[in-house]
C-alpha cells in the first residue's frame, strides 16, 4: 500500500495539475496545505531543499513540482 502525501498551496496552478493526476489514476493521497502550517514548510525545505509546491512524498521518497513520471515510478518502487 502506497502512502501519498501532497503538500499545497492554495493558489497553486501546478498542485491542481497534480492532484487532478492523481484522482485521474486513482491514487489515494493525503493534501496537506502549507499555508496553514509554516512549520510544515520548514520541515519539507529541510527534507528537500526546496521551497516551491507541490511537493509529494511516497513512501518516504520525495518528488519536487508537477512530475507524473517520477511519481509512477516512485509508486512502482
């Protein structure tokens, strides 16, 4: 079972794309908004390195902006 974790912003074209990818696919994932909880925001630079959204965490792996390849093939490891 695989633990999809998105995280937002609420004016974010790109985590629209991707959550409408992932409802596409069927894909179950949890959207955590980083607006409402900076220290969310915090957690994820420190893991990624990034500051930009969407950022998806699968099963521990991280996948940085709107990339359906490296989701599938995150979701397939």
């Amino acid at each position: 079972m695989n633990t999809v974790t998105v995280y937002t912003t609420t004016r974010c074209p790109y985590c629209v794309m991707l959550k409408n990818f992932l409802g596409d696919q069927k894909i179950p994932f949890k959207e955590v908004n980083v607006e409402k909880n900076p220290e969310i925001m915090n957690h994820i630079v420190t893991k990624t390195g990034q500051m930009g959204v969407p950022q998806t965490e699968i099963n521990g792996q991280w996948v940085v902006g709107y990339d359906p390849n490296n989701i599938m093939m995150a979701l397939r490891k």
